[in-house]
C-alpha cells in the first residue's frame, strides 16, 4: 500500500487540488480567467491535501470554512462547513479518503470546532466517519397558472430588483441579521464569493429580488428562468428564499408568481416545514416532487455541542460511542439544567453518529430505536428521549456549499 503523507495545503498547490475535486465530479478544471476569481473563495489554512510519499502526487483533497450552527434554543456554536473532498480516481478505495477525514476531524477537535457539516455526494460514505443526516428538505413544483393566492395570505411588503453587481454588497448584511432556525448557519465571506463565482457563470440571467418591510429589508430571494422550449415561456428555478418574516415570505411569493411567461417555480432544498402550498386556494397547485437529505453533521466535542443547546423534560443519561474521537465516549448526563459526565448507568445508547442525526431535532430517538440506531432501556425512555431531543421547530440549514 502507498505511504500516505497528509498535510495543509500550500497556496501554490490550490489550484491542482481544486482540479482534483472537480474531476472527481466529472466537471473539466478552471480557465486561466477563471482561477484566480475561484481562488478567492479558498479559507487560508483549512485546506488539506494526501500526497503519495514516493512521488509527491496529490491523491485527495478536503476543504473547509469557518461559520457559526444555530442550534435548538437560539444559540450558536462554531462550525466547520466541509467541502471540495475528493480523490483521484485511480486512488480510490485505498485508504486516501479515511486519512482525510481522520485529519480533517483532528484538525478541527485541535482547533476546538465543536461540530462539522456538509453535503453528502453519496449517501454511504460519511456515516462512517460519524457523520449523520440532521436536516432533510424537499423540492417543489408550483403551476403558477394555477396557484392563487389565498385572500388572508399577508399583502406583504415593497419588493426590489437588485443586479449582480449591487447584490452582493447588500444581501450579506440582511442574512446575518436575519433570525435562523436550528440547523441554519452564517454566511461567511467565503461561500459569498463562492456563490457569487456561481452566478456569474450560469447560462441565464439570476435574478435577485429583496422585499422591503416595515423596518427595512428582511428578505430576498434569487431566481433564473430556463428551458424556454416554445415561445418566450419558462420554468423559474428558485436559487435561494430567506423571509425574516411572514410578510416577507408572502410578498416573496406573490412575487415571484407574478412574473411574466413563467409556467412554472421549481424550488429544491426548502425546508420540510415551510407552508408554501398553504398559500394557495388549491394547494395541489404546489407539488412536493422529492424529499431527500439535506446536511450530514458530525459532532467534534460532544460535550461542548450538548451543552450549548437547550433542552426539555426529564433529564436522561446518554451514552456515545465514537470510534474516531475517543474523548467523546462515555455516559453523559443531560437535562434542562446543563450537561455533565456520569458514571450512572445509561438509559439510551448510541453512535455519535446518531446523536448527530436527532441533536438538531430532525429525527426523534424512537424512530431511531425502532430501526436498531439507538438502544432504549427502561420503561418510558422512547417518549422520555423524544421529549428530551424534540426541539419546536423543524431543523433545516438552506445554505448549500
């Protein structure tokens, strides 16, 4: 087996690395124009590189940048948005991924991270590294010549076409002064130029639509119309949605179904609680066409991320098993009151992992008993457990990077 050498990443060594993930997913490398705007979406320092020790070869690569997870209660915990992980195709199955992300979970415990996310291209392979799926969200189709508004939907406010060039310096400040449910995260200066790079490349125009309301602006969302295939008539593809407000969400929507030669709004990764069909007078005028997962989360300091969320019910010792983080195995004591380490025996049993897949409150502890994820003893924990991890509000990120 090739010996494997593992480190950071040097500056000069980023753009082999990003031609690397992006062969990965069968997309060609950057243009000589092109790279040096994409640099700048690279976080210095968060980039990792497995090097073959005989050649000097990049065989994979895995990136990060630095944000902040809501988490059940209001508060916020740092977070290692994980992203660009990849490896050479003919060194695939051999080791290079798993040393990856055994740095990459080193580097964040050394860092003090307390909790990495991100988006799973294949569904099999970062469970084992001790991620789980904490948010789900579904995708939508709205016949905008069938929806109409309800009479009671919120009139909602003035709405404003910003271009490319304006939005960016405007849509940053909103979303970080918006409210975000658990599961949600900052914005960094990074995934905007990300996303901005993104833009800018599309076929069609994106266009960026902020609502005003009665203290300022408090939503927006972005959109681009496609395949035109008779006429001048299209599909709207939603970008991105962010309302601070029902007002906000309304206006957004009205809106957005007000555009001229649109038959249709597709919508992906909305959150599984948003009402969007409630808007309507026949709510079959929106389609829910798929619900899949939405981010894999995986718990770097047990402890730290219990502790920072709040929690209702009957306090409940927990114990985790984490194979690749040795300091968070053990029994931990959880309630209303705080967090603490016990020796007392546990009454729920499960893999980091799975603690990561109901932290959010996306899934309930019973539902994952019942299919052998988490272990139950005693009479009553399932509900105990239930009312423990259940937080008010449906889990969603809705930041893709």
């Amino acid at each position: 087996m090739t010996d494997l050498v593992t480190r950071a990443l040097r500056p000069q060594e980023l753009r082999t690395a990003s031609g690397l993930f992006r062969a990965a997913l069968h997309a060609k490398p950057l243009s000589d124009e092109e790279w040096p705007v994409a640099e700048q979406a690279y976080q210095p320092g968060r980039n990792l590189g497995v090097f073959d020790s005989g050649t000097g070869e990049l065989l994979g690569t895995a990136r990060s940048t630095d944000a902040d997870l809501t988490v059940p209660g209001g508060a916020t915990v740092p977070l290692a948005a994980v992203t660009g992980v990849g490896v050479r195709a003919d060194r695939t199955r051999r080791g290079v991924l798993t040393e990856l992300m055994r740095a990459q979970l080193d580097d964040f415990s050394r860092r003090a991270v307390p909790a990495a996310s991100l988006y799973a291209t294949e569904g099999v392979i970062y469970g084992r590294f001790g991620y789980g799926v904490a948010t789900l969200s579904r995708s939508l189709t709205v016949n905008s010549r069938l929806a109409r508004l309800r009479p009671e939907v919120p009139a909602g406010g003035e709405c404003e076409l910003l271009d490319l060039d304006t939005a960016p310096e405007r849509l940053p400040g909103i979303y970080a002064d918006m409210a975000r449910l658990p599961g949600m995260m900052t914005r960094s200066s990074y995934w905007w130029r990300s996303m901005w790079i993104a833009l800018r490349k599309t076929d069609e125009p994106v266009v960026t639509v902020l609502h005003h309301g009665p203290h300022g602006a408090d939503g927006f969302a972005l959109y681009r119309v496609v395949g035109k295939q008779s006429g001048f008539v299209g599909t709207m593809r939603l970008l991105d949605l962010q309302a601070g407000s029902a007002e906000a969400f309304a206006g957004l929507w009205r809106f957005l179904l007000g555009v001229d030669l649109v038959d249709e709004i597709r919508a992906d990764g909305r959150p599984l609680g948003e009402p969007v069909e409630l808007l309507f007078t026949d709510p079959r005028a929106c389609e829910v066409t798929a619900t899949a997962d939405e981010t894999w989360l995986r718990l770097i300091d047990v402890p730290t991320a219990l502790a920072a969320r709040s929690w209702e019910g009957e306090p409940l010792v927990v114990e985790v098993n984490d194979p690749m983080l040795a300091s968070n195995t053990g029994s931990f004591l959880v309630g209303p009151d705080g967090v603490e380490r016990t020796d007392s025996a546990p009454r729920l049993r499960l893999g980091v992992d799975a603690l990561a897949m109901i932290y959010l409150g996306g899934w309930r502890p019973s539902a994952l008993a019942r299919v052998g994820r988490v272990r139950l003893a005693g009479e009553g924990v399932a509900e105990q457990a239930d009312r423990l991890f259940g937080t008010r509000a449906t889990p969603w990120c809705g930041t893709f990077f």
